[in-house]
C-alpha cells in the first residue's frame, strides 16, 4: 500500500508554489490599483487624494510620497487570514458596522433610558474609539517610515486618511495649524464613509444629528500625535442631516467652542435647518471632562487662597446675619400686623380665607369663619370632612363633582353651594379659588375664599318674584282685554236674541254670533295654554314635510295672489312625534305673521330637512340635547325687525301691529308648542332683509309611525247609548248643560253638585252606575276621592274626568293618576258623547 505520509520535497514544493501564488496575487493588486495612486513608475507628482490651499500643495505633494510608499507593500493572504500593509497588519470592517448600525445597537441597550441618552453613549464610545486609533495610527506609521518633523506628520495624516477608505480631506484657506493654542484647522470630508453608510442604511432618510463621529474623532487623534498637543475635532454640517457637506472644525478643546461660534456668526442667514437641532454642535463629552479636570486643577491650586478669603467674609457675613436676623424680626412682627389687618378686612366683607393641603387632607382657616359662620377656630377639627358635613345635603354631591373636575385640569374653581352656620341655619355661599400644582401638574393646595352672598340670594329671588308679578299683571290685563271684548259679544248677542225670540232667522243669527263668541274664547284659553305649555295634546307620528305639503292650497289663500309661496325640501318623510292641529297652528301662525311682514308682496318659503346636532354645537347651547332632528325653516322677505324688537317676539301679548290687527298671542302659542312638543325654535332677522324662524323638533325613526285613524266621523245620533250615568258638577251651568246632552242622547242621568251629594245618590241608585262623570277641582271633596269611593262599592264603574284646568296641571298637583280619562272644558257635545261611548264600548269589549 503506497504510503499517505508527503514527502519533505512534497512540502518544499508547496512552499514554493505557496510564495509564488502570493507573488502573482501582489502583482495582481497591483495592476488593479488605479493609476493614478499606484502605478510602476511612482507616487503621482499631483495631489490626488486631497485638496488643499495652493501654498500647501509642496508640503502634502511630500506627504503623499510617504502614504504611497506606506501602502504599496500591502500583501492580503485569504488563505492565512492576513491583510498587511508595510509589515501591520489590518483588518477589513463594514463602515455600516462602526456607524448606523453601532448605534442602533446602543439604541437598543439604552432604549429604557431615553433617545438623547443613547446617541450620547454612542456618541462618545466611537469618538473615544476614533482618537484613540488615530493617535496609535499616526505613532505607528511615523516610526516606521521615520518621520520626525511636526508638518510632515500632520500632512501624511489626511492622505493616510483617504487611503484607509475613511474620507476624502478637503482643507480651508483660513485654517491655521500652528503648534500652539491657536491651533484651528477648518475642513470637508466629501466622501465620509459614515455620512455614507447612514443614508444607504435608511435609504435617504435624514438625521436630526451629525453622524460622522469616528471621521472627527480619528482625524483629531492624528494631529494630536503629531503636534503632541490637545486637539478635538467637531463636525458642525453633515451630509446624512441634511447639509451640503460634512464640515468639520479642528481645534484645542479650550478653543473650540469660540471658533464654532464665531463660523456659525459668520454665516447669518446660512444656519442649520429647523429640524436639525441646536444651531451649536455638542463637544465630545472625552474633551469636555479632560477640560473640566484640567479646571478643578486650577481651582485647587486657589482653594487655599480662596479659604482665606472665605473665613473673612464669612466673619462679614456673620455679621451681617445678625443685621438680617434682627430685620426679619421686625419683618415677622410687620407680617403678623398685616395679617390682622387683612383678617379684619376679609371679615368685614363677609369672606373667609382658606388653605387646604390635599395630601393630607387638612384645612387651615381665618377668623373669617369664627365672624361669619360662627365657629370658634379651636373646635373646628382639621380635617375636610367636617367642611363636607356642613355642605347641604342636597348640594353635597354636586359640589364634590364640581370640585374633583376643577381639579384634572383646570386653574381655579367656582363653587355655590349652602354652608351650615353654627346656629343650624343653612346660609348661600360662594367658594371661589385657585389650584396649586406641583411641576408635575397635580394638584396639591387649594387657596380659596367663602363668600357669604344670603343676602344677594334674597335680593335677586325679590327681583326675580317682582319681575315675574310684572308679568302676570301683565298676561292678566291682555286677558281681561280679550274677555272682556269676547264677554261683551256673548252678552249684546244674548240680549239681542232674547229681543228677538220670536223671529227665528234673526234669532238664529244672534245664536251663531254667541257660539262664534265662544269659539273664540275657547281659542284664546288655548293660545294662553299653549305658550305657558301647558296644553293637554294629542300627539303622534307624522310626516313633517307632508303636513307643510297639505297646507299649501290653503296657505295660497291665506297669503293672497302678491305674495309667492314655494315649498322646498325632498318627499323623504321627515317623521316626527307631535299634535297634528297644533303643527298646522304652528304653520298658520308664522305665515299670517309673515303675510303681514310683506304688505307689497314677496315671497314665502317653507323647507324641511334632516339635520344633526351633534354635542360640540349642542355644548354652544345649553337648552338644547344632541341628536338628529326634522328642522322646519320659515323664510320670507319682509320688512324684517330689529334686535330690540326680535328680543321680545315670543313673549305675550308683545305685538308691533297696530290696534285691532293682533292680539300678541301668535308667536308665543307658536314657541309654546313647539317647546311642548319637545323642539327647538329660533329666529334671525334684520331690517329691509326679511324673517327666517328656524324650528328642530327630534326625529322619530320609521318604525315608530303608525297609520292615522281614518273612520269617517259619526254623527251624535249615531253615538247614543242607554247606560246610567252619575253626573257630578259644582257649576250649575255646566251641570245642567251635560245633563241635557247626556238625556238627549238616550242615557239613564243622575246629577249632583258636590261629592257628598253624589255618595248620597249612588247609594239610593237602583240602577248599578256604568260611569261617573266628575269634576277634579269641587268642595267638600275632589273627584279623586269621589271616584275612589264610588269604585269600592262599583267596582265595574269607569270614570271620566272633566276640568277647566289641563289634564297634565292636575296630575301635577296628585288629583289625577297619569293614564285617567280626562276631557278638557270647554267641549262641545259631539266631543263628550263619542268620549263617553269609547270608555263604555271599552268597558262591556271587557266583559265580553
């Protein structure tokens, strides 16, 4: 078996062939290194890798020939992992690896403590790094090819720069490398590797800080060695910021900061962008703390002269310590007489002064509370729970709400809440103050004032109370007016028609003028209900546009043939919830008041829309609830008002027309209605430019719209009915009057003048009572009391309720349970006997 073991020839010629493979690997390199770096004849007689100041160029033209020699001899050998240059030798590392990527790196590892805090440790651990491999480079490199003098050092240092892949060095004419503290070198770097590496890494993206830390780091550590003398070196505009170049400025670190501000003042209007941080590059920290030693030094050298000069001002301050010690005496004793002043002050305009620590939850007051409230200070305990329990009860959660909302995020608060004296009586207050914060934004004092405002409280309630008499008074006269006008027909007809008994055509006449008499009175008791919503309606779903759309013909014959009227707004239903008369009063009303605003004819419009209130434009007005809502407008293009007049539109009985063309009524039954009705109504206007009434009612969804009744209306014979009925009624008249109606329609009557009679009645009847028709409001004993007394011996007696007063003011005041039938006067006798055959049709479906 032939033997595996190489001979030692075998070995001697892989050596040979192994030296031989490096020797045509360096004459490869060589003939792939430009020309115009390294070419067989020589270093280039021109400046290829720098660009420097004219008078410069002999100086670096020699540098450039100790680089070259310097870099000719590289030798890279893969096979033993080696690059070397001149007998060093080196290593190959990413740019992308010492720059972008060594910083998101310290991200990373510092993200917990902060962005500025990361890219400061960056920061510093590459400059230091940098200055410290420049330093050993330029040591390096000056030994072994034996340079020695301090220029010559200096200038192998930017090409040695360019040649070891790290940037191309552009210098400045106004640089000065002189070997002293007036050292400044001014320079470009166009093609750092870090600017580089940064923008492909985040593919164009920019920085908000320069990046070529390494760049200014290495350079300064070069020249430092060179010249044995401090330098530090400071990128002021970088390619991967946003700036046109990478410029640095190179000085000693007392110096540096001076010759970057005086470039930065040199350049007015030529400042960073917005986005790019402080107008002033930060120094290496390396160098700041270098300097900051190099002081403490200093100061140490002074300290023990300075401890002199210290234990003599002290023996002088000393001195002066006594003075202030004695000043702040009578300073305290001044303060203490002003705080009693300021106690008399606050006391005598009924106000206490407090301070309240929320951490600890303690109060401290003036004497105020003693002299308003009467408390004596030392029983008060500390704590705030004894301000909450002298708070009303009522006002109590109120106040607290108001309080803890004060609190998140506002300056001051304002509170008005009852505060119980000492006495027991309950006094009106206001508690206004200021929050104090800490630097954090939370609250931590409250400094506030009480005043006692009872007195105020009283004064405006007596305002408010005459204000409201001046009212009535005058609702009562308009009233008494109208009355009186409709009582002096009533009464004139009356005793025309008992002239005239006998001739009927004039009889019948004057009986169509008292019932027109009547009609009227019964509109008016309605408008007056209507405005003060008080007004038992009937309410249901419509269609809000189809209600303007039916009117039309009619309004066309209010308006009269001058005046145009155009109805807008989609066939979309616009379905509400409200009384079907008083939505089409509405309408009458706004266009007989626009009608009479256009005496030379015009135009009236009339549209309907959906529209939505949402809580930032209901938040503007505090009356009114968020949601969508059907909106009517009513535009014409009248005579218009003013402010003065505008103001006092919907108040009673307020009219600008003259005598006899108004009553005052229309406008307020308008707003009346649609308030009741749950809506929304405004105006705007102004001379010479026409009226617009704005009016938002909510909308009701579809689903909630029910088919209105359409069976034809049946006549009073056809509404008859036979059952007993007990009829209970204090005024005669309106007794007698339902009597006949009642009797006439075929029903078994019984009739009483108060409760008692009534109980007296029922008990004698043969006849069990189907229905107890009762007035609410009678002596003795209310209809109430009546019909629950009356039902415990006819348990199937159904009861109907009548009154002058509206359904919904006698629930109010407990008489009649919500849900009762209840028939308002006046009535006609068509209305009372369908009433009274639906409850007793009901009643025997019921017993069916």
């Amino acid at each position: 078996m032939p033997s595996r073991i190489p001979s030692r020839d075998t070995e001697k010629t892989k050596a040979e062939l192994l030296r031989e493979i490096q020797r045509l690997r360096k004459s490869l390199d060589a003939a792939k290194t430009p020309k115009s770096l390294v070419a067989s004849a020589g270093p280039p007689d021109t400046l290829k890798t720098i660009s420097v100041p004219e008078p410069f160029v002999p100086i670096f033209l020699n540098a450039q020939q100790y680089v070259y020699r310097y870099f000719a001899s590289k030798i890279e050998d893969p096979e033993h992992s080696t690059i070397s240059i001149s007998g060093e030798r080196y290593i190959l590392v990413r740019a992308a690896s010492m720059s972008v990527e060594f910083f998101e790196l310290v991200r990373s590892l510092y993200k917990d403590k902060g962005e500025e805090e990361a890219r400061a440790v960056a920061n510093n651990l590459l400059f230091d790094l940098a200055h410290a491999i420049g330093k050993a480079d330029a040591k390096t490199f000056h030994t072994r090819l034996g340079v020695t003098d301090p220029i010559e050092k200096l200038s192998t240092g930017p090409i040695h720069f360019s040649f070891a892949g790290w940037a191309f060095v552009k210098i400045f004419p106004e640089s000065n490398p002189s070997p002293d503290e007036n050292y400044y070198l001014i320079f470009d770097h166009p093609f750092s590797f870090e600017s580089d590496a940064w923008l492909k890494q985040t593919r164009g993206a920019r920085t908000n800080f320069p990046v070529c830390v390494m760049n200014a780091g290495y350079s300064s550590g070069w020249c430092e060695e060179s010249f044995g003398l401090p330098l530090v070196s400071v990128e002021i505009e970088c390619l991967a910021r946003g700036d046109a170049q990478c410029r640095f400025i190179m000085a000693p670190p007392t110096r540096v900061e001076e010759h970057i501000a005086r470039y930065f003042q040199a350049r007015k209007g030529v400042t960073p962008h917005a986005h790019l941080g402080p107008a002033l590059p930060v120094i290496p920290e390396f160098f700041q703390r270098k300097r900051m030693e190099e002081e403490l030094r200093r100061s140490h050298e002074q300290l023990e002269q300075r401890v002199a000069e210290r234990t003599e001002e002290v023996v002088r301050a000393n001195q002066q310590l006594r003075e202030e010690i004695a000043g702040r005496i009578e300073a305290q004793a001044a303060l203490q007489r002003a705080n009693e002043r300021f106690e008399v002050a606050s006391t005598a305009a009924d106000t206490v002064i407090y301070e309240t620590d929320l951490g600890e939850q303690r109060i401290t007051w003036t004497r105020g509370l003693s002299e308003i409230f009467g408390y004596p200070l030392n029983e008060i305990p500390p704590g705030r729970a004894w301000w909450k329990s002298c708070i009303h009860p009522d006002d109590l959660a109120r106040t607290e709400s108001e309080l803890a909302e004060s609190l998140k995020d506002k300056p001051d608060f304002f509170l008005e809440y009852r505060f119980r004296a000492r006495n027991g009586r309950y006094m009106q207050i206001w508690d206004k103050g200021r929050v104090v914060r800490d630097e954090s934004g939370r609250p931590r004092r409250l400094i506030g004032a009480i005043v006692d405002i009872s007195e105020r409280k009283r004064l405006e309630d007596e305002l408010r109370q005459a204000q409201k008499m001046e009212a009535i008074g005058r609702l009562a006269g308009g009233v008494a007016h109208d009355f009186n006008n409709l009582l002096t027909v009533i009464h004139g007809y009356s005793e025309m028609l008992m002239r005239d008994i006998g001739k009927p055509e004039r009889a019948a006449q004057h009986i169509d003028e008292i019932k027109k008499g009547a009609d009227r009175a019964a509109a008016l008791t309605r408008q007056l209900l209507a405005f003060s919503r008080r007004q038992v309606l009937a309410p249901e779903v419509m269609d809000l546009h189809a209600v303007v759309t039916n009117m039309a013909a009619m309004l066309h014959r209010l308006l009269g043939e001058d005046i145009e009227l155009k109805i807008a707004g989609s066939p979309q239903p616009r379905l509400v919830r409200a009384d079907r008369g008083q939505m089409e009063q509405v309408i009458m009303n706004l266009a007989v008041n626009a009608r009479d605003a256009m005496p030379k004819g015009g135009a009236l419009t009339l549209e309907t829309s959906v529209v939505n209130l949402d809580e930032d434009y209901a938040a503007g007005i505090v009356t009114v609830v968020p949601g969508s809502y059907a909106m009517l407008t009513v535009r014409d293009t009248g005579v218009g008002m003013v402010e003065e007049v505008r103001a006092h539109i919907f108040e009673p009985f307020f009219t600008t027309k003259e005598a006899g063309r108004g009553t005052g009524l229309g406008l307020a039954t308008v707003y009346g209605i649609v308030k009741q009705s749950g809506g929304y109504i405004w105006v705007s206007s102004k001379p010479g430019q026409g009226t617009t009434f704005t009016i938002h009612l909510p909308e009701v969804a579809e689903e909630h719209a029910k088919p209105g009744n359409t069976a034809a209306r049946e006549t009073p014979a056809a509404i008859a009915g036979r059952e007993t009925i007990l009829l209970v009624e204090d005024e005669a008249p309106v007794r007698r009057l339902v009597f006949q109606i009642l009797c006439e329609a075929g029903y078994t009557v019984q009739q009483a003048g108060h409760g008692r009679e009534a109980l007296e009645i029922a008990s004698d009847s043969a006849e069990p009572i189907r229905l107890l028709i009762t007035d609410v409001v009678m002596p003795h004993m209310n209809g109430r009391e009546l019909a629950d007394e009356l039902a415990r011996r006819f348990p199937q007696m159904k009861v109907l309720f009548i009154s002058g007063y509206p359904g919904n003011a006698v629930e109010e005041r407990g008489i009649l349970e919500p849900g009762s039938h209840f028939l308002q006067k006046p009535f006609s006798s068509e209305t009372l006997l369908r009433r009274v055959q639906e409850i007793l049709h009901a009643s025997r479906a019921a017993q069916v």
